[in-house]
C-alpha cells in the first residue's frame, strides 16, 4: 500500500499541476483573443467614423443618424465579442482600478475627482450606447469635428450660476503611451488636444456687437482618456464641459469661437478654429437687473 501511494502521490499532483497549467493557459489565450478583437473593432470604429464625420454641419439630422448607426453597430459587435469569450474577465472602472492599485488607501479629494469622472464618462458613454446623441450645432475644422451638444444654464460647480456647454471633438488622434513603473508596465491611452482659446462676441437685437467674452479655452472637464474609466468606450470622440457666465439681456446672436491645438506623431501643433453663429434664447441670459462679468470658469476638478 505504501508503494502504491508513493507512486500515486507524485503522479496524482502532476496531474493536477497540468490542468492547472492548462486552464491557466487557456484563460490568458482566452484573454489575449478578446482584447484582439476589441482592438480590431475599435480601430474599424474610428475608421468608419472617419469616414463619415466631415458630414456639413448643417446637415445635423444625417450626422445624427450615421452616429447612431455607427454606435449601434459598435455595441453589438462588442456584446458578441463577449458572447464568444465568455471566460474573460471584466476590467475594472478607473474608479474601481485606482482603489486596487493604492488598496482602498485612496485620499478623499482624489476618491471624489476620480468618481466625477467616472460618472461623468459613464454618462457620456450613455448618450453614445443609447441612441440619445444629438448635437445642437456643429462646425469642422482640419478634419476635426466639434458638437455642440448643448448649451444649458446651470449652477457653475463653485462659482453659482452659469451656463454649461458641452462638447464633443471627433477625429482626435489617440496614442497609446506605455511607462515602467518597477515590475509593472502602465499603458493609458492619450488624446493629445489643447484647448487654447473660448471666445463669445454678443451681437444685439440690430446686428450690432454688444460686448464680448473670452478666456484660456481649456474646459472645465475633459474626458482625454475615456477608456481609463470605461474600456470598452468608442475611440476617437473626446467629451468635455465648458462652464460659462449667463450672457447679458442685450444679446440676441452669440459668435462663438473655440481655438484648439492637435499635437500630431511628429509632435508638430496642428490649430483647429471652430465658429458658431448662434441665436441666444432667454434662457441663456442674466435675469433683469444682473450685471455682466463675461467670466470663463476655467477651475476643475483635479486628475
């Protein structure tokens, strides 16, 4: 009985080292085809987004349809990449990732940044995944294409109230940067875009300038790295939020131009004018008796 064991033993735990050794194999063979295909999905994505986002800009309804068709299509291949490989583990959120990587010592201020803009990735994820993306205005510039999604008044994030507009630029190159950090290698995606300059000329009811408003450009919150927070987010589209003072009663017409630096592969500046010519509802304006400040809220939330 004694041989028996001593040569079932060894054999028995040889077995078991192989399937272990074979199930590990298998899981990461699993994981390396998934994230194949998704790199194969998101580089057709961005070029058939490419192909159809130098659309007019005052063609806004056929724009919004290739948008979502586009996206549409985008989800469903993704939810087929997840039917074939079923075994792959789910990334964590950015949130979620950088609680893993500091192990829940996160500091509060950092916690909080992090969670606004995961929030903030997931609902501009939604907009995308559920049908509801809808620009207002549009207007192109050295192939880049910037949506306006929509001007709202709000309470300005410190600063009380305000106007809140939000933004899509599409065509942005994105880079994938990889750093050494001891053992591990740490990848993270980068859109390299600029926003220098945010500029409103007020025109009155005659057509006449009124007085104007203008600050740095870089937004409030920009969504450069998407796929930091979401990974499975379409390429290609950076999202961000402008917050800006109530315009003053006078104004009927708002000029509006926003100035923007694209760093290409060479790392030559690319700059890219987008104007709007915009009627301005009541409801962007000071009510009665305010006084105009034309103030840029320029401060955001730590990265």
């Amino acid at each position: 009985m004694r041989k028996l064991l001593a040569v079932a033993l060894p054999v028995g735990l040889a077995v078991l080292a192989g399937v272990l050794l074979f199930t590990t194999s298998r899981s990461l063979t699993t994981t390396m085809e998934a994230r194949l295909a998704r790199a194969r999905l998101k580089r057709d994505f961005s070029e058939r987004a490419g192909a159809v986002r130098a659309t007019p800009p005052d063609r806004l309804a056929e724009w919004q349809a290739e948008v979502a068709a586009l996206s549409r299509w985008y989800f469903e291949e993704l939810g087929a990449i997840r039917n074939r490989f079923p075994g792959e583990p789910a990334r964590p959120t950015g949130l979620k990732a950088a609680e893993e990587e500091r192990k829940g010592k996160l500091k509060k201020e950092e916690r909080d940044s992090l969670a606004d803009f995961q929030a903030y990735a997931d609902d501009r994820l939604s907009l995308l995944r559920d049908g509801k993306y809808a620009p207002a205005a549009a207007a192109l510039s050295e192939g880049l294409r910037l949506d306006l999604l929509s001007i709202e008044p709000g309470a300005s994030p410190g600063a009380g109230p305000g106007l809140r507009v939000d933004f899509a630029l599409w065509g942005a190159p994105r880079y994938v940067e990889r750093e050494r950090s001891g053992d591990k290698t740490v990848t993270r995606n980068v859109v390299p875009v600029a926003f220098k300059r945010i500029a409103f000329q007020f025109l009155d009811g005659a057509g006449k300038p009124y007085g104007e408003m203008s600050g740095g450009g870089e937004p409030y919150q920009k969504l450069s790295d998407p796929e930091r927070f979401v990974d499975d987010f379409p390429p290609g589209v950076l999202f961000g939020t402008f917050w800006v003072e109530l315009f003053p009663r006078e104004a009927a017409t708002v000029n509006l131009e926003i100035a923007a630096d694209v760093r290409g592969a060479s790392g030559a500046l690319r700059p890219a004018t987008f104007v709007f010519k915009l009627p301005v509802p009541e409801r962007w304006k000071l009510p009665p008796g305010a006084s105009f400040q034309a103030e840029i809220r320029e401060v955001g939330p730590a990265r």
